[in-house]
C-alpha cells in the first residue's frame, strides 16, 4: 500500500509571528526541533497555540495517537507520535491511521521504514532535504493487514517504549533530587552548618573560587581521518554531540573507534567518570563518560584530579552559558567555546568535607541513573531488533 492509503495526510503550518496572539498556552505546537530520534513521544514542545490560534487553524489539528513524521530538514530520522491532540510545523507530515490500521502498528510502521525517505528527497534551492507531501503519500510499504495481527505487533513493541519511559522518569526524577540538593547547599548556600559561617563577596569562609583547569585535564577531543575506514567500527565509543542529547551517561554512541584508530590520537582518551561538555554548535549538554572513550572536538572533557567532585561539577557545568558570561565565547550568540576560555571559566569551590558529603549522598542517584539508563540501552537494541522481524512476518505473532 502507499502511505495515502494508511488514513487522512495532514501537513503542518507555522501561524505568523507577525500575530503573537495566535500563540500562548493552551494546545502543543510541536516542531521538528522539538523532537528526540530516541523518544517516542513529545511531551514538552517549546511553543503553544493560543485558543485564538487553535480556532484558526482547527482544520489543522492533529488527533492524539497520530504519528506525525519529519519530511522537510533532517529527513529520514525523526518522527514522533503525538501524546494528545496538538499541531505540528510544516517541516512534518502527521498521518490520522483509518479504520483500517491499528494506530501503534502504523507509527511502528513508519519507524521501520523512515529511511525510505532518503530515496525520495527532492532537494530545495536552499539545499535543504525535502521530501513534497505527494511524495510521501506515495511512499510504498509492505503491510500486515490482519488488524488483530497489527494489534498484536504494537502492543509488543510499544511494551518496550513503556519501559523506556518509565525508566527515563525515574532517570529524571533522580537528577531532580541530586540537582535540589546540589542548589540548596551551593547556590543558595544552605548548606549543613551555614549559619555559623561567614561569607565574603559570594564565598563561605573556607570555599574558594577555582578554574575549570584547576580541577582537573582538559582535553579537546579530535576526530581521526574519516577516510581511513580501518579507524571505525571497534569497541572503543567515539562521542558526538547527538549522542548527548537527554541522557546523563553516553551509554551508546553513533559511531566507534578501533584501537588503531583511537592510538593515532593516544591523548585524547577520556576515561571513565569524566565530565564532557557540548562547546561548538550546541552549548551546554553535559554528560558523565560511562566508560574510556573518545569525542570529537566540539566536546571539552574534563578528567577530574579529585574523582570525588565528578557530581559536583556535572551540575557546575550544567549552569555553563551562565558561568560564560564571565569569560566571553567566540561569536556574539555562543556558538563557540574553545579550550582556553572553557579552561578559564570560573567556579565556587567548596570545602573538601562538604564536597565529600554532596558524593556520598549523591552517589546512590547516579548508580540509579546508570543502571536505568544501561536498561534504556538494551530496551532500544532489543526493539529495534526486532521491529524489522515483525513486520516482515519473520517472527510471527
């Protein structure tokens, strides 16, 4: 069948920003920025529609469990199924699934076969990836028409994105708790036994302020020759900024390295427990090395002199566009931090007994983290897995 064949086609549009008021609060306006390639679901689009938006574009609205795929931009990788009833951007097409097709097969329909998209990329002037909403109605699949049979397969599937959500809630709710703590006792500096203590310009009697250089190596990673097809595809992770995005520890990554590929660039290992920071393009993602590893050299890392600070300094750098104001960035909107200005930004640096209570206290939310998110990894392989083998009927249900 064609994708026209699967329910109604609905593309996207954006309200003029020259009429504020069609935007507000009250129904999701989803965009293709919005959207992680590793989450099924939307929940937190940045902008809404107001009631007086969605009264004027209610033609547009796109029903709950509809699954709405990006066909203009990055095509062939993003997608999403909409939570509630909501809009969506004309950068996506959203498909209403008829009485024919079971909603949860056809978003796993979709996922299995979105790198088709590729194959019908018309290009624009601008040199952008477009794919016309004529092209993607007319995009061939192979379906299961059986619906119990479709039932079957998304309810099987989607199992596993239930359990990666609620692992990805507990993950948040854990950060929550450490990142409560860590502001409680240094941002606004209730801290245990804070009453008694002096503070000068900011800083308790004791604390000192410190650059990032001070606490530990700092190591720009660096991507070894993409031609040499020897250096790619071992054991050893090779770190991107996209493998960063929503997650705390960089479990899995796009690409790997082989030792020979790794050894050309012996110092750029980062081992395990070391903070790695987003400082070209997107500013700001931290994450905490799951194990030695390699990035590439849009990420600073910092290998910790004291392993002990390692939480301590993960919500530090969180706060890294507003600890830049103090240092400057190439480029006027921060789209460039290099080695010299990371490695001077400054921080307030506690005494040893209360950086050494925040770790003992934080310690068992992190384990929690890494465990949860080491689940959330094997959850996603073992999905995608077998996606492909049920829709072909390989594995029968």
């Amino acid at each position: 069948v064609r994708v026209g064949d699967l329910g109604k086609v609905i593309t996207g549009n954006t309200p003029p920003r020259s009429n504020p008021e069609l935007y507000g609060n009250y129904i999701p306006f989803i965009k293709a920025t919005d959207i992680s390639e590793n989450e099924k679901y939307t929940y937190t689009p940045e902008e809404y529609y107001s009631e007086e938006g969605f009264r004027k574009y209610k033609t547009s609205l796109i029903p709950k469990h509809s699954t709405c795929v990006v066909t203009i931009g990055s095509i062939g990788k993003k997608m999403t199924m909409a939570c509630q009833d909501c809009f969506i951007n004309q950068a996506m097409n959203a498909i209403i699934p008829n009485n024919d097709y079971d909603y949860e097969y056809v978003y796993y329909l979709l996922k299995n076969n979105i790198h088709k998209l590729k194959n019908l990329d018309s290009g624009t002037a601008s040199g952008r990836e477009n794919v016309s909403k004529s092209a993607f109605m007319g995009m061939e699949l192979s379906v299961i028409k059986d619906k119990v049979t479709q039932k079957r397969i998304g309810s099987i599937l989607s199992a596993y994105d239930d359990l990666i959500e609620n692992n990805q809630k507990q993950i948040k709710l854990l950060e929550e708790a450490a990142q409560r703590l860590y502001k409680e006792w240094f941002v606004d500096l209730r801290f245990p036994g804070h009453k008694g203590v002096k503070v000068v310009d900011g800083v308790p009697e004791g604390w000192s302020r410190k650059q990032i250089f001070e606490l530990g190596k700092i190591i720009t990673g660096k991507t070894p020759n993409t031609s040499k097809q020897e250096y790619y595809g071992g054991s050893i992770p090779f770190v991107k900024i996209p493998d960063m995005h929503n997650c705390i520890y960089t479990i899995s990554t796009e690409s790997t390295l082989t030792k020979l590929g790794a050894d050309k660039q012996k110092n750029n290992y980062i081992p395990e427990n070391s903070i790695m920071v987003s400082c070209i393009g997107t500013v700001g993602l931290v994450n905490i090395s799951s194990e030695l590893c390699q990035t590439n050299q849009q990420i600073n890392s910092i290998v910790l002199k004291n392993r002990e600070d390692v939480y301590y300094l993960f919500f530090s750098m969180k706060m890294l566009k507003t600890l830049l104001d103090g240092v400057g960035s190439n480029g006027a909107t921060m789209i460039n931090v290099n080695k010299s200005k990371f490695s001077s930004i400054e921080i307030l640096y506690p005494n040893a007994i209360l950086r050494n209570k925040y770790f003992s206290i934080a310690k068992p939310y992190f384990r929690k983290i890494y465990y949860l998110s080491k689940q959330i990894s094997f959850l996603r392989e073992a999905r995608d897995r077998l996606l492909p083998k049920l829709m072909s009927g390989e594995i029968e249900v």
